[in-house]
C-alpha cells in the first residue's frame, strides 16, 4: 500500500470519496436484494453475496484507512487485517462458486479477480502495481453495485416485494392487519395504525387484544360502538363510522387472522336518512289513510243527506197537495189518495240508489282536490250502464290506491273504445314499487269485477304505474 505515498493529495482524496460512495452504494443494493419476493434460492444466494460483497468493501476501506494512517505518521507499518481480509475472499469465493453450480450464475466469477487484492500475498507480489490494481476495483465495484441497483429497483416495479406490498396496503383507504393465530401482528396498514392509536390512544402489539378491546374495552369521549348485521361498527369523534370484521385465514396449512375496517360514514348517513325518510312515508300513510277514511265517510254523508232532501221533496210535494186539499174542503176520497200515494216507494228507491257515473266521478275528483290530489278524466264512458259502473268502481278503487299506497299527486283516467272492445287506463306519478307486486284485495276485486264480462286486466311497470283495462262489448 506503501505505493499510495508518491500520489497526488487530490488523487488520494478521490480515493476515500469513491470508497465511501462504494459502501454507502452496496448498502443500498443490499438492502434492496433483501426486499425482493419470493424467497427462492436463487435470490437467497444473491442476497448473501451482496452482503459478503459490501463487507469486502469496508475491508478495502480499512486497508486504505491505514496507508493513510501510515501516511500522515511517517511510520510505515504491514497493512495489516489479515484475518478480515482472507475471511472475505473466503465468503465471497464460496458464495460465487456455489452460485454458479447451483443457479448457473457464472456473470459473477469475475469478482474473484477484483477481490483477490484482499489477499495479503497479492500485495506482496504486486507492489507498485497494486495501487492501481486498487484504484480500478473501487471504481468497477461502485459503477456495479449503482448498475445493479437500478436493475432492482426496476424489478421492484414489476414483482411482488415488501414494499410494494406495504406500500400498496397503505394506498387503500380500508384498515388491515395481519397477525398470526396467537395475535402476533405480521403487518398492518397507515390506516389501521390510525384507527388504532384514535380509538386505543396507543400502538397495539396484539390484534386478538385489540379486537376485544374494540368490542368490549370502554371508549374515550366521543366514541360509541353498534352492532349492524352481525358486524361491530364504531363511531369516532370526526363523526366517521367504520365498521370492523375479524376473519380466518390459512396459508399454507398455518392460521392467520385479518382484521379489517372499512369507512361507511357516506353509507350509514344514507342508512340513518332512508330510515327517517321510511318514517315519515309511515307516518304520511297513515295520514292519507284516515283522510280518506274521512272522505268516504263524507261521501257516505253526501249521499245521505242527498236521499233526505229528496225524501223530503217527494213527500213534502204530496203531503202540499194534501194540505191544500184539506184546508179547500174537498173531498178526500180514495182515488186522491191513491193518486198521492202511487209511485212514492219506487221514487224514494231511485234516490237511494247509486247516482249517475259521470256524477259519481265528478264527485270524485271534487274530493280529491280538497287534499291536493289532481284527476284528469278524458273520454267518455260505455254506453252500456253495467260496464259504465264497474269502470266507475275501477276508476275508483285505483285513484284511492295510487294515493294510499303510491303517494300519487297526479291521476290520468282514460276511457275510449277499440274496435268491438272498452278500454280504461288509469296512469298515476306516485311511487313505483321496487319489486314485483303482490296483488291484494284491490286489483283481485277489480278482476273479480271484469271476470263476467270477459275483461282483461294488466299492471304496467314502467317510469309510472299504470293499469289497464281491456272489456269486450261493442263501440262506446
């Protein structure tokens, strides 16, 4: 080494940045060897090598750290080191040989060359030559391990590694931890630590303790826990919501446990809205219900008082002419009072009886208008008085059923005449059931009632509900 004396300073000094560069740059290749997955034996052997590698290195830099010891002293002594120096060639002559016998890796004999210099006979022999011989080695073994780090990182980017797989975890916005069966945690995400430290206020060693710390472990202020379908979730004081599983899993016929949260906070507002929003739909039914209940019975009311008016007008019409044949002194004999008496019963009948159609329908849509509900009536009904009253009952039964069941708030009644058949279409604009219906008394009367005649019935699913009734019996 004693040949470094006759150098220049600047020279010198180039040597000992290359050789800190040197190890800092096998260091980082080292350590990227040691990510790389899977662990074949073939990489087990690499990484090996880069390690024995890296510790020739730093035996280069202690033999040169004592030429330039001997350097500033004046005292000239052996390099020294010998041990050092014949145990790293050992290693990496080993590992390079068993390298190519076994993975057939022969790019790598060429290092036997450069870290022969190690050897103390080598220095012996080469005396003025070796500074340079040392010089070269340097350089070749930075540029090699700065090449081949590149090389790694790029195969980093493309394989399967610890960081790539840590990285990828930390990237997802769900919790996760890994931890073998007895609650060693193997790996957990930034996530995951996150939640543990908010809800826990400290770093946990064991998943299975932290997880019945999360199901029965007293909460900080802020924080309450619910049960959803079998799984725990947890409120946190940022107003978020996140809910925890805890699963099994076997690898290679070993158990691990993952434990996981996932962020429901925009789901569970839903949940919470859709369930008010359910209440107050219950709550608007039973309104419309008791209303027309009340309707009904104002209906019922109508008609009655109709009935007495018109009882009152036929029997008051008769008991005037009664009167006044009295207070005239006429003769009351039994053809008068016969002729006052017929046809009194059969009127009061027609009274009773159910009002016109078009009257009833009218009456209808009078109704509903009281309680903000619209019914358009277009077309004409069936001159056939059977089939004009059952559509009437139809029309009927589906306008309070689009309001009780489907909030409607707009009603289209469409009567007219095909061909030898009566056609009625009631269309509405509330609510269309999510699944297929399930026909109730309603639509089952209504086809009860078209049943005699031949008629057809049809519930349409569309943007709007819509019912459609199809009677055979000539033009309207």
């Amino acid at each position: 080494m004693t040949g470094f004396f006759v150098w220049p300073d600047a020279v010198r000094y180039l040597l000992i940045l290359l050789l800190a560069f040197s190890v800092l740059s096998q260091t980082i290749l080292t350590i990227l060897s040691f990510l790389r997955y899977p662990r074949k034996f073939s990489l087990i052997l690499e990484n090996f090598l880069e390690s024995f590698v890296l510790f020739g290195i730093v035996v280069f830099t202690l033999m040169y750290g004592q030429m330039i010891h001997s350097f500033f002293t004046m005292i000239i002594v052996p390099t020294g080191y010998e041990i050092l120096r014949i145990a790293s060639f050992s290693l990496i002559t080993l590992t390079i040989l068993l390298a190519a016998l076994m993975v057939k890796n022969f790019y790598s004999l060429a290092l036997i060359l450069l870290f022969m210099l190690l050897l103390p006979p080598f220095e012996l022999i080469l005396t003025r030559s070796f500074p340079y011989l040392f010089f070269a080695a340097i350089l070749i073994l930075l540029a090699r391990s700065i090449i081949i780090s590149f090389r790694r990182l790029k195969e980093m980017r493309g394989t399967i590694t610890a960081s790539s797989i840590k990285n990828t975890i930390d990237s997802i916005h769900t919790a996760v931890l890994f931890s073998e069966s007895d609650g060693l945690i193997l790996l957990m995400n930034e996530q995951m630590l996150y939640l543990m430290n908010v809800i826990s206020g400290k770093l946990q060693r064991n998943a299975k303790e932290f997880y019945q710390f999360l199901t029965a472990g007293e909460l900080g202020p802020g924080m309450h826990r619910e049960e959803f379908e079998g799984q725990l979730v947890l409120y946190l004081p940022d107003a978020t919501a996140w809910i925890f599983s805890l699963s099994k899993l076997e690898i290679k016929a070993k158990d691990y446990f993952q434990l996981a949260a996932t962020d429901i906070t925009r789901q569970w507002k839903l949940t919470v809205e859709l369930q008010r929003r359910e209440a107050e739909l219950k709550l608007k039914s039973e309104q419309l219900r008791e209303s027309i209940d009340q309707l009904q019975a104002l209906s019922g009311e109508k008609v009655v008082k109709k009935a007495k008016l018109r009882a009152h007008e036929v029997l008051g019409q008769r008991l005037s002419l009664l009167l006044r044949s009295i207070r005239s002194g006429d003769t009351l004999g039994h053809d008068l009072l016969q002729s006052l008496a017929q046809g009194i019963i059969e009127e009061l009948k027609r009274v009773q009886s159910r009002p016109d159609p078009k009257e009833e329908l009218a009456g209808l849509k009078q109704a509903f208008a009281s309680i903000g509900v619209s019914i358009k009536l277009e077309g004409e009904l069936p001159a056939d008085q059977e089939i004009s009253r059952i559509f009437t009952d139809i029309i009927k039964e589906g306008v309070t059923n689009a309001v009780r069941h489907g909030f409607a708030t707009d009603i289209s009644v469409k009567t007219g005449g095909e061909g030898d058949r009566h056609n009625l279409t009631i269309t509405n604009n509330g609510d269309v059931p999510s699944c297929p219906i399930t026909e109730g008394g309603g639509i089952g009367a209504m086809r009860n009632m078209l049943e005699p005649y031949g008629g057809e019935l049809d519930v349409i699913l569309d943007q709007s509900f819509v019912l459609t009734i199809q009677v055979p019996g000539g033009r309207m």
